[in-house]
C-alpha cells in the first residue's frame, strides 16, 4: 500500500497539484484503499450469524400437540364443537377456574382480560337475566365478544 501512495504522489507531482491539493489527493485514496480494505475483509468472513430454528420449531410443536392444563383429549374428541360455550370442544375446569353463577366479583376479575366494570356488569347480567345456562351467555354482557369469550371460556365453568 505504501508503495501505491508512492507513485499517487509521484503521478500528482507531474500534475502540478499545490502541496495542499496534493496531501488532500493522497489522503482521498488512502482513504479509499483503506475502505477498500475493510470490505474486503468483511466480505471474506463467514458473513451473518445463522440460526437453526429446527429446535425452537419443534418445541412449539410439541408443546402445541399437547392438551392445556385442565383439557381433556378424550372429551374433546367426544364432544360436539361448543357444547360448553368454547369452540374447541368441551373443556374440563382449568386449576383456578371460576363458576359463573356463584362467582363474586373479585373471582370474576381473576379471569383473563376481565377487570372491575365486566365483573360488575356479569354480575348485574346474571341479576336480570337469572343464572348462566353456558358459557356463551357471557356474550350477552356488554364488552364482550367472540375474542373475548375465546380466552375466558377455558376458566368459567356453569353448574347445571
């Protein structure tokens, strides 16, 4: 490299370049090798950093493949799709689950996405319209809905 900024320097003398110019050209193209340089060796590297997704793809596989907390196979394989007020089946009561009819408020802000005001207003919904007959009359409750229903469904449970 030091003999390549020799003869830069020796073609710019011959160009007549002020001294100024001259150290200005000579610190362009070192630049430019120097930049050169790097790239070159950047490139000649193993480049990005792989990730095997192989591992990661079949925990969640497996993991998916077994029943959550509280289901049963069997049934959901007997039973018919909503049945209970769930869409995947009938739904043994999870660890934790609450009973619709006699839940308190406090029970009732327990469930996913449930706070003080849908608590309140299944308790008021269950005063006017008498005890829960499923899980799918939580859908008559003001703020919510099939997606909310969804994630509660698992957790509520309705005595007969």
């Amino acid at each position: 490299m030091v003999r390549i900024l020799h003869r830069v320097r020796n073609f710019i003398e011959k160009l007549s370049f002020t001294p100024t110019e001259r150290n200005v050209v000579i610190a362009l193209v070192g630049a430019f090798l120097v930049g050169l340089g790097i790239r070159f060796v950047r490139s000649s590297g193993t480049g990005a950093a792989t990730f095997d997704y192989t591992e990661a793809d079949s925990a969640f596989i497996r993991l998916s493949s077994n029943p959550p907390p509280g289901r049963s196979e069997a049934s959901e394989q007997d039973a018919s799709p909503g049945s209970d007020g769930g869409e995947s089946g009938a739904v043994l009561p999870a660890a934790g689950s609450v009973h619709l009819n006699s839940a308190g408020k406090n029970e009732l802000m327990s469930l996913p996405g449930v706070g003080e005001t849908i608590a309140e207003r299944i308790l008021r919904y269950r005063m006017d319209h008498g005890p829960f007959t499923s899980v799918r009359d939580l859908l008559g409750v003001k703020g919510i809905g099939e997606k909310k229903l969804r994630r509660l469904a698992p957790f509520c449970i309705v005595e007969n």
